[in-house]
C-alpha cells in the first residue's frame, strides 16, 4: 500500500543518526581539548628534562674543583638526554656540564612564556616537524625556582612522546565517545524512538481503518512533550471518529432525503392542482388564501429539487436577481408566522427601496430559518434590520427578544445534528442556513447571546444595488 509501511533500515533510523551525531559531537569535544592537554604534555616533558638536568649538575657540587671525569660526564648527559647544561644562580658563577663540542641550537624554548596561544601553536609545530631539530630550553628548575636551568637537547624524543601521547588520547577519546554515545542511544531509545514509533506506528493503523476504535492509541501517563502528542493524537483520532461517523450519518440522511423528496414532488404536483382550482374561486377570501398556497407549494417543489441536488453532492449555486429586501423580509414574517402560528411578532426595520442582487429565494430561506428557530426558542419579538454603511456590502442583523443559546449550543452551532437550539431538534436549519449565505460570498454568524435576546448577522459582500430612506 502506498504511505509509510516499513521501519527505516540502516543509516536512515533516528538511532542511527543520533548514534554517530553523538560520537561525532563527543569527539569534536576531545579536539578542543586535545590542543591545551598536548601544550601541557609538551610543557611538563621538557620541565621534567630540566629537573633531570639540574640533578645532574648536582654531582659538580660534590667535587672541590666542581669538574668530574669525561667518562661521569658523558653517563650524567646521557641521563638527562642533553648535549649541554648551564646552571646560574643569582648571585653564583655558573655551572657547565656539556660535552666536547655541542651542536649549535635550531630554536630557542624559554618556559619563563606562559601563554597558552603560544604554546598551543609551538606544540603543533613540533607535530607537523619531520626533522630533528636541536632544542635551547630555558626555565626556572622545579626543584629550586631560584635556579635557571639552559639545557641543550634534540626536539625528536619530546616529538615522538607527544605522538605518543596523541595515539593514547585518540584511543580514550574513541572510547568514551562510544560509551557516551552508547548511553545516549539507549537513553533515546527509550524516551523517545520507541514512543515515536509507537505512535507512527498507530497513525498507520488509524490510517487503514479509522472507523476501527481499537486501532486508536492508547495515551500514556507521560507529562513531557511525547505525552502531549499522545494525547493530542488521541483526541484527533477521536475527533476524525466522530467526523466520519456523521458524514456517514450524513450520507445516509442524504440517501433517504433524495428518496422522501421524489415521492413528496409528486404529492405536491397534485396539490398544486388543487390550489390552481382554487385560485379561480369567486371568493375574494378563498383566492387571497389561494395564492399563498400557490406560492408555498411553489417554493416547497423548488425546495425539494434543492434538496435533491444538496442530496447529490452538487449544492445549486445562486441564481443572483435584483429584488426588494423589505418585500423579501415582509413575505418571511408571513410565512413564520404560519409556521409558528404567530408566537413572534416579526419588525421589519429594513430600508424602503433597498434593493440587493441575491438569490431570492435562498435568502429568503435563511431568514425564514432564523426567525422560525427564534420563535421556537420563546421568543416573542424578531426584529429585522439592514445597514449598507453607504457602500455595496449588505449588514442584515436579525434579533430576538428569546432566553439566549445554552453555552453547549454555541459551541457547535453551525454543525449539523450537534448544534440544535432546542430539544429534539437537528441542527440542521442554521447549518443549511451558513451554507446558503456562504455561497452568495458572504458570512452568517452568532453577534451575541444572553438571557436579554440572541443576535444573528449576515454579511453579503457587493449585493447593495440602491437605497432609499429607512421604514418609519
């Protein structure tokens, strides 16, 4: 099936990646410290160099004439690994003990420089050397700071230490990057590869079949952020659930609607012969009560043929004409007022001579809906009022005087068969009602809900074709 199916393998898992993020992170790290501790090395070699010199002039003291044989001498260098070593206290003459003839020094080393950027360049420099060179080190001894020791000394034994000493920090260094990375990949693992797959793991399931309720995760008691999309997807999966579940409800009702519908145009086809008799009844009152019959079998046939193409997926679009808003508003109080049997009074407070381009008939529906839901709801006024602010758009507010929406009502107004005013309603009317609206372009929406009335407004972008003064 198409989609995410299979684990990633290899170098493309998260633990994967986070393993060598991990040691690549660990061993940068080392490199940064690598530089000072390889100055160090460098530093505490060619001081311990020093302190073996000076011991090794020590044994001029033990002579009266501060000179020793060729053959001690040559042993006393050898052990201090110098060709030279000058020895000046402050205040003494100076003490030599070197051989024959020493080579001439390549760099002079003076430890007296502390500087750690100094060190770190001259240790690296060494590295980076392939010959040998000869060494000129100057530092206080370590064993008396009053005593400055100058040794000469070949720089390849201090190079080949420090190479040394490079190999075992790599190897330590590789060691506790795959440690630590190791703890860091199970510790990951734990907290969150495995949820993430559990929980990528359950979107596929849910993908396959949301309508199976025991393919929905399971949250856990987890307070950090994998716990949070646990829930979160919980309450989605749920919410997906429900979705579908009332689109099937929906589409059932639809089914059955398209069924009702043609059976009911043909029951309003024999009414409409009747009222057509009526009509050409010599009573005055018979034929007043005629036409409006007429008209509301009309406008039922034309509902039922909306109906059936709402039924079908293909909602009718508007059939825009220019016409009266205040006639249209007017022969919606009418027809409420039989539906509710005169329970609200209707006010219309719309402009005389304001004309709109709209679809009659579905705003006609919308207000009919509105007002029939006030006057069920207990309320005994429903006031009408339009406002154009002097420009194209269309500002219709339609008021009741009712006890105000319940708070769960208003949570899920326009959605069908959750947002009934009333009990044993469907919801349905409001949310046929926004549809109709929202297909002119514009908007039906709540304004305010209290004990004291409840306020709708429809917005009709550009439907204003003229005005006149307002309606006394």
């Amino acid at each position: 099936m198409p989609g995410f199916r299979k684990r990633p393998r290899g170098q493309f898992t998260l633990s994967a990646r986070l393993l060598v993020l991990t040691v690549g992170f660990v061993m940068l790290s080392e490199v940064l410290i690598y530089a000072p501790s390889i100055a160090r090395f460098r530093v505490d070699w060619l001081r311990a160099h020093i302190a073996t010199a000076h011991l090794a002039t020590l044994a001029l003291e033990a002579t009266p004439d501060n000179m020793v044989s060729e053959d001690l001498k040559n042993e006393l260098l050898k052990h201090a690994g110098a060709y030279a070593i000058v020895i000046q206290r402050p205040g003494d003459v100076r003490r030599v003990l070197s051989r024959e003839m020493p080579p001439k020094a390549d760099e002079t080393c003076d430890l007296r420089s502390t500087m750690m950027v100094d060190l770190v360049v001259d240790s690296f420099m060494v590295l980076f050397e392939t010959h040998n060179r000869v060494l000129r080190v100057l530092g206080p001894s370590p064993k008396d700071e009053n005593v400055l020791v100058e040794v000469l000394l070949d720089e390849m034994p201090m190079r080949m230490a420090m190479i040394d000493f490079s190999w075992r920090i790599l190897a330590l260094s590789l060691l506790i990057s795959f440690f630590t990375a190791s703890l860091v990949y199970l510790t990951l693992q734990w907290l969150m590869v495995r949820p993430l797959r559990r929980l990528s793991a359950s979107m596929v399931a849910f993908r396959d079949a949301p309508e199976d309720s025991a393919r929905m995760i399971v949250p856990s008691d987890r307070r950090d952020e994998i716990g949070v999309a646990e829930r979160e997807l919980a309450q989605m999966e749920e919410a997906v659930r429900a979705a579908l579940r009332q689109r099937a409800r929906l589409a059932a009702l639809g089914e059955a609607v398209a069924k009702i519908n043609h059976d009911l145009r043909n029951i309003l086809a024999s009414g409409r012969l009747v009222s057509d008799r009526l009509a050409d009844s010599a009573d005055p009152h018979v034929k007043r009560v005629a036409q409006t019959l007429v008209e509301t079998i009309d406008r039922a046939v034309a509902l039922c043929s909306q109906t059936l193409n709402y039924a079908r997926d293909d909602p009718p679009p508007p059939s825009r004409t220019r016409f009266s808003l205040r006639d249209c508003v007017d022969d919606a109080g009418r027809v409420v007022a039989l539906l509710t049997e005169g329970r609200a009074q209707w006010d219309n407070r719309t402009l005389v001579g304001l004309d709109i381009e709209a679809d009659r008939e579905q705003i006609f529906r919308v207000l009919v809906n509105l007002g029939r839901n006030a006057s069920e709801a207990g309320a005994k006024q429903v006031r009408v009022a339009a406002d154009s602010a002097g420009g194209a758009d269309l500002v219709l507010d339609i008021a009741d005087d009712g006890p105000g929406l319940p708070p769960k009502a208003r949570d899920k107004l326009f959605q069908p068969f959750a947002g009934s005013t009333r009990s044993g309603g469907t919801g349905l009317g409001l949310a046929i009602a926004r549809d109709l609206v929202r297909g002119h372009g514009g908007d039906l929406m709540l304004v305010e809900s209290s004990p004291a009335g409840t306020v709708f407004r429809i917005n009709l972008p550009r439907a204003v074709t003229s005005r006149s003064h307002a309606a006394e």
